[in-house]
C-alpha cells in the first residue's frame, strides 16, 4: 500500500472513532432530551394538578360566602373555581398519557361532577328564604366539604406519581449526563493514543528506511559497493530501495567493465 494511502487510512480510523463516539453521545443527548421533556410534562402535571385543588377550595369558599349573605363576592369565587378546574381537567386530559393516570383522572372527574351538583343544590337552597332550609343547608356544606377533600385526595395521588416521575428522570438525566463526559473522555483518551501511535508508526515507515538508505548512499558514494538492499514495502519507500539497489548494481557493472578495460590495456 502507497504511503499516501496508509496516511489516509490512518486519518480514516481515526475519524471513524471520533464518529462512534459522536454516535453514542449523541444518543446520550437525545435521552437527556427526551428526560428533560419528561420532567416539563410531570412538572406541568403536577402544576395543574395543585391549580384543579385550588379551583375546588375557591369553589367551597366561594358557597360559604354565598351561605353568610355575601353573594357578589361568593359566586365570583364559586365561577372562577368552576373554570379553574374545567380548565386544569382538560389540561391534564392533554398532558396525561399513563394508563392509570388517565384512569384516576376519570373518577375526579365524577368527583368534581358530584362537587359542582353540590355547589349549585346549595345555591338553590340560598335564594330560597324557608328558615327551614338552613339545616338543609348545613349538610349540604358538609357534603360539599367532604367531596372537596375527596377531590383534594384524588389529586393528591397525581403529586404522589409526578413527584415519583420527576424524581427519577432527574437521576436519569444526572447518569445520563454523567455518562456522556465520561464517554466524551473516553473518545478522547484513545483518539489521542491511537493518534500518537499512528504518528509513530507513519514516522517510522518512513524514516527509517530513509535513513538507511542515506547510510548506504553514503558509503556508495565513497566507493563501497559491496551492500545489499532488499526491498521491504510495497509503496513509495520500496520503490526508493528497489531504485538504490538498481543503481548499486549498475555502479558494479560499471566498475567491472572499468576494471577489464585497465586489464586489456596493461595486457597491451
């Protein structure tokens, strides 16, 4: 092989190493991506989460306000809470792809359905002026606080599984993020090793031989003949050693021819 070639070949391998590791961190990458993108979307989850608990308690403020006489302010907070939980189920419903988050999902929705049926039973009961509505009334706040909480702990199984979700794609992206140096100084390492050893290889094919030849040069052109160069390689060097033994072989013909003519002439 020509030493052009070896050099590109060797240049080729080490590119080919530098793709491999830019392959496998590459991949690293996307993973810490896609773990990054996991931890928005738990993270989103449980945000809306804790705004679906919010938009229930201001929905049951909102009914006690409306109970003490204060409606103005009572069904501000009991429509804003309506909306705060519409808007966080249909939130979650586009965020939530597990199976048995879905599931749940499903029964807080019956249960903030059982909430608002409630909310608006208690104020039927509050435009109404029967004195006798107040005990009704009362039990009816206690049932709305009831479904509340039950809500309330519904949801609270959505922070117990995000919370769980973000805490492991955290570790997730630290291993990944970890690995990914260490492969990066993996690459590197041997990228420079096998780059030195390429160096001394490539150094020594061709210098060696050259220095050789130059010795043997040398002692030609002080009339040494007697030397034997045998050719090594098969590229530009071998070329070079096969040229030198040629032209030794021709300086001894030349020589023997000479020394026959200064024979035939003392002959004379």
């Amino acid at each position: 092989m020509k030493i052009k070639y070896k050099i590109i070949a060797s240049f080729l391998a080490v590119m080919v190493l530098f793709l491999l590791g830019g392959l496998i961190i590459a991949a690293s990458v996307l993973q810490m991506n896609t773990l990054e993108s996991s931890v928005s979307t738990n993270y989103a989850i449980n945000s809306e989460a804790m705004k679906y608990q919010d938009g229930a308690r201001q929905l049951q403020v909102g009914e006690f306000f409306v109970v003490d006489g204060n409606t103005a302010m009572g069904n501000q907070l009991i429509n804003e809470g309506k909306q705060q939980m519409q808007s966080s189920q249909t939130n979650l419903k586009n965020l939530i792809t597990d199976p048995s988050m879905i599931s749940s999902l499903d029964e807080i929705s019956s249960l903030e359905a059982n909430v608002v049926t409630t909310s608006d039973e208690i104020d039927a009961l509050s435009n109404t002026t029967n004195p006798s509505n107040s005990v009704l009334l009362n039990t009816k706040l206690s049932n709305l606080q009831d479904q509340v909480e039950a809500l309330k702990l519904g949801l609270s199984n959505f922070d117990d599984k995000t919370n769980n979700n973000l805490a492991a794609a955290i570790d997730a992206t630290k291993a990944s993020g970890s690995f990914t140096i260490m492969m990066i100084t993996i690459v590197f390492v041997i990228a420079l090793i096998l780059s030195i050893l390429i160096a001394l290889y490539l150094t020594n094919l061709i210098t060696r031989p050259i220095v050789r030849l130059t010795e043997i040069a040398n002692k030609v052109s002080n009339g040494q003949l007697n030397h034997e160069i045998k050719r090594e390689s098969d590229d530009e060097i071998g070329d070079l050693s096969e040229s030198f033994r040629k032209m030794i072989n021709a300086f001894k013909v030349i020589q023997r021819m000479a020394g026959a003519d200064t024979n035939e002439d003392l002959g004379e």
